[in-house]
C-alpha cells in the first residue's frame, strides 16, 4: 500500500513539474514565444520588470562624455536579431532624433551587453539599434524637460518602433519610469580624441548653443563673443530642432502649423553634415522673438534657441 501510495504522488509531482516546464503554461503562447523571451535560454526572468521599491536617483553623478574608441563587441554591421537586419552606423557625429524611450531593468540586469559589458539598471546607460558602440548621449524628456546623459553600450529595443531604451535609472531620472514611455530627444555628444567635453554655458541666462548645433550660416556665439558681440549681430530665428531624417524635420513643421496656422513661418535648413534644422522666422523685432519663444515653450515645443542667422 505505501509502494502504491508514493508512485501515485511521484506521478502527480511529475505532471506538475511538466506544467511549469511547458512554455504554453508559463506564457500562454508557443515555445518560439518563449525562446524570444527567455533570450534563448539566457534570462531566468522572462517578463521585465523594475527593481523592488522605489529608486532615487538624484545623487547619481553626471556621466561626463570623453573620447573611447569603438567597442571589440558590438559593432558589427549589418547585425541579425529575429530575421531582421540592422546596419550600425560609422559615426555619431551631428545624430539627433527625436521619438519614443522605453527602459529595461531587472530581467537584464548582471548580463553582458551587446558590447561585453555588464549591464547595470542603476547606472546611466542605453541601448540602440544604430549608433556605435559606445556613444554619448543627452536625452530629453519633451514631456517634462528632464535631460540625462547616457552611455549607449547595448543594442536594442527590436520591439514596436521604439528610438532607444534607457537603463531604468535614466529613466527615474528623466521621470518616465512608472509610465513605462516616453516622448525623447537624443543628441549625440562625440568629444574628440585628447580633449574633454564641455557643456554648453549660460551666459546672461541665454542659452548658447555649440557650433555644431547651429543652422547653416549661423555665427557661433562664444561666451566672451556675447559680451563683445557686433551690434549688426541679432538673433533671428528661432532653432526648435535638429534631425538626421527629413521626415522627422516635415512632422515638427506641421506640429508647429497644427498648434499656430499661418501665424508662424518655418523654415528647414539642410545642412552640409546631413541634418536638416528646423527654424521659425525671421524676427525682425527682438520682442516679438522673445514672445515667440514663450508661446512655443507654453504649447509644449521645448525650449527653442536663439540663433542669429549672417549673410
């Protein structure tokens, strides 16, 4: 009767044990389902999720870019993830886009990145499908205005039509984490080989921006060159972006018609590197700008640059 008795259990720990091995019973889908989830076998967590407890974050230092050579790992071009093909660009320089920011956190965390290293959801750090690896970016939440610069050493997300995924810090940071998406500007920073980055200053609380981001045909504004500035010298236009597609340029312009009609005047500037920058004007009176760039800040545009525009 005992003999009986643990067969009959030992039968029934076996089919239980079945049940949670079947990936249809883990994930309600098929074992394809399942081994894109589990990374091929590679995570333990198949759903991601963040960290137990809330994080803070505001006594994380800044990341400050410097030059790194490319990646060993990483880096190939083009790359295949789930019969897709991907092509890794040469270089970051002058790269801006704007669209939508996921983040990964604990599923990932403790496993290799694209690039070897170790992936850290409490660090500021983030994955693309394109830009070489590594390669410093500011992102700016265009919900909120929270920027944060990350290290971008992972390839990713290959879902929806996601621009990057933050390391769930960088998230918090920007303060999308519990939303789980966001609306983003990214903009490469490619410090040169022997010289260190400097963020762009603030001089009598205008904001000056660095050469590289100004429209063609702008004169770059130094901190001293404002003090000692041309008196022909006068900002023009107003700078809402920068993109390296044209289509991204089109969407801004009609969002600006959509919010102000015939009211404002928009301009796209292809530049020699590639990036097409989008500008409202001209002004000719300095008030009317300074109004300009209140009403674009009040319907959400960010915060538009001052740019003056020489012949």
């Amino acid at each position: 009767m005992k003999v009986i008795n643990m067969l009959f259990v030992a039968g029934i720990s076996l089919l239980v044990l079945n049940g949670c091995m079947s990936t249809r019973h883990v994930l309600g889908k098929d074992d394809a389902d399942y081994e894109k989830a589990s990374g091929g076998g590679r995570y333990s967590i198949l759903q991601d999720h963040a960290p137990t407890g809330d994080i803070k974050v505001d006594h994380l230092p800044d990341l400050v870019p410097r030059w790194e050579a490319k990646s060993r790992g990483g880096n190939k071009s083009p790359y295949e993830v789930w019969g897709k093909k991907y092509w890794v660009m040469d270089s970051a320089q002058g790269y801006v886009a704007e669209g939508t920011a996921s983040w990964y956190g604990k599923k990932f965390h403790g496993h290799k990145t694209s690039n070897g290293e170790t992936y850290d959801m409490y660090s500021f750090s983030a994955a693309h499908k394109s830009l070489p690896l590594p390669t410093y970016l500011k992102v700016t939440n265009l919900d909120n205005q929270r920027s944060v610069i990350v290290r971008v050493n992972d390839r990713g997300p290959f879902h929806g039509d996601r621009l990057i995924d933050l390391s769930y810090a960088a998230a918090a940071r920007l303060d999308y984490h519990k939303k789980g998406l966001a609306r983003v500007r990214v903009e490469a920073i490619t410090p040169s080989q022997g010289q260190s980055y400097n963020p762009p200053k603030v001089v009598a609380k205008e904001s000056v921006t660095p050469p590289e981001a100004l429209p063609a045909k702008v004169s770059p504004v130094s901190s001293t060159d404002t003090v000692n500035a041309p008196s022909e010298l006068v900002f023009s236009h107003l700078q809402m972006g920068a993109f390296s597609s044209e289509e991204s340029a089109d969407k801004l312009k009609q969002r600006l018609f959509e919010a102000f009609d015939t009211s404002v005047k928009v301009v796209i500037n292809k530049q020699d590197d590639g990036l097409f920058k989008v500008l409202v004007g001209p002004f000719v009176d300095p008030n009317d700008l300074v109004e300009w760039q209140k009403k674009l800040q009040l319907e959400g545009f960010g915060n538009p640059v001052r740019v003056a525009l020489v012949p």
